[in-house]
C-alpha cells in the first residue's frame, strides 16, 4: 500500500503539473523549455514525501522529535501539507504562501531534526541531508519571491537571495564530494552506489561534481548563472531518468517494502534537486 500510495500520488501531480505548465513549455525557447519544468519537478517528490507520510508513517515515525506530544499526529499532518503544497506549486497556484511554507518546514526539519543529529553523531551522510533540505527550503523560497503572485519589494530580493546562498553552499559541498566517492548515485551523494551494471559510473560522478561546482561559481560570481543552472539542472533531470529510473523499476521487483521505500525516494529526492537548481537558473537574470 505504501508504494502504490507514493507511486500514484507522484503520477497524478505529473499529471496535473504537466497540464498546468504546457503552455510555458510550448512557449519556451531552447534551454528555457528546460527552465519551464521546475514547478513540475520540485513539486511531484513532495507529492511522493507525502504519501509516505501518509501510507507508510512507520518509515518516517522514528524522525518525529521524542519530545513532541502526539507524534502520530505530526507524521500525518506533515504528510497532508506535503500533498497540498504539491498541489499548489503544481498548479502554481497560491504558490507565494505554499513556497514560503515549504521552506520553514524544511528549515524546522534541520533545526529539530537533521543538525542535532549531525552534531551529536558527525558523519558525512548526515551532513550531506542537512545541506539538502537547506537548499530545498532556499528553493521553495526562490519560488514564493518569482511566483507571479509572489512576494514583491525587498520580502521578494531577500527570499531570492537566501535560496541562493543555501544552494550555492549545497553544490560546493556535494560537488566536492563526488571526487573521493566516485560510484556513489550522482546528484545528492548519499550512500547508495550506483549498480555496476552503469558504464562510465566514475566518469558520470566527476562530470556531475564538475557541474556542480561550476554552477557554484557562476552564482557567487553572478557571472552566466541561468544558462549554467539551466544546463545542470537539465543534467540532473537526465540523471533521474537514465540512471535513477532504472535503479528504480529493478527495485520494484525486489522483495520487501523498504527496498522499494529507499529506491523511490531516491528517484524523488534526486528530481526535486533537479527542481532546485532550475528554480534558481529562473531567478536569474
């Protein structure tokens, strides 16, 4: 039930992102057509987080801080925000309240949850989670202050500005780390290799790393940033599905739920980057 609840939840924001961005896409030139995905991407993982929280609350129970009264509760209310926010920057609309929303939670998610644990037991995966959800939650931001009922004034250039800076943090730290991981998923390197099965696994993870940490440099020196964002941000799509895509459907046909939980997000975890990045290549000039 889990997996099919995360599957369909996933397919059906596809769907309704798809619709409500085809007229940008088709309007879109060249690499902005690529650009013109980023609510679509950045919105049908936070459909997938969702239902997990609501089909599978036994996964994610675990995260929930031992000293908040009604756990359970907490668990199901941040899967139906997940879903609704989905909704909402699939659709684009409303998406001012949903992208600011989205990145508090994300923020309270490291504050409660990832930077104690990281500060407690230091270790490189859970650094690596820390500076994912900043840069989700800089991204969610960028959306509120470029949605076209965002925010405007300096509330508009400061959410911009934060997104950029915690994204730019995030690829200098996962471009470097691609370097001495080097057959590790590419994107957000976690602990998952990639299959041996992949030709050119290192040659994949330098390129991806090389990438990142350009992009990283043309945000700190304003210099070419959407077209490069654009480019790794088209890469990273590429990634999701034709080297996470078929990671993916081998591990539905595994055995055993948690294998199928762990594939999916990955696949989910790595588009929503992907989201991220093309939403700051749209915040920029």
């Amino acid at each position: 039930m889990t997996v099919v609840g995360m599957c369909v939840a996933g397919l059906a924001i596809f769907l309704i992102g798809l619709v409500a961005s085809k007229h940008e896409i088709a309007g879109a030139l060249g690499l902005e057509k690529i650009v013109a995905l980023r609510h679509l991407c950045f919105a049908m993982p936070l459909a997938v987080f969702g239902a997990l929280h609501l089909f599978g609350p036994q996964f994610v129970a675990a995260l929930v801080p031992r000293y908040m009264p009604w756990r359970s509760f907490w668990v199901y209310f941040v899967g139906g925000a997940l879903i609704a926010a989905s909704v909402s920057i699939a659709t684009r609309i409303a998406v001012r309240w949903s992208g600011l929303l989205v990145g508090l939670m994300m923020f309270s998610f490291v504050a409660m949850i990832h930077l104690p644990g990281a500060l407690a037991r230091p270790n490189r995966i859970i650094w690596t989670v820390v500076f994912r959800e900043m840069s989700f939650g800089g991204a969610a931001w960028i959306l509120a202050g470029t949605a076209a009922d965002g925010w405007r004034g300096r509330s508009k250039t400061a959410l911009i500005t934060v997104g950029r800076i915690l994204i730019a943090i995030a690829l200098i730290l996962f471009g470097i780390e691609h370097f001495p991981n080097s057959t590790l998923l590419p994107g957000i390197p976690l602990q998952k290799q990639m299959p041996a099965w992949i030709p050119g696994r290192v040659f994949i993870d330098y390129v991806t790393g090389t990438g990142l940490l350009i992009a990283a440099g043309s945000i700190l020196l304003t210099r070419k940033t959407r077209i490069v964002a654009t480019c790794l941000g088209g890469w990273i799509v590429l990634l999701v599905f034709v080297v996470y895509g078929p990671v993916l459907v081998l591990a539905l046909f595994e055995p055993g739920t948690g294998v199928k939980v762990e594939a999916i997000n990955y696949f989910a975890d790595t588009l929503m980057f992907a989201g991220t990045i093309l939403a700051l290549a749209d915040a920029s000039p």
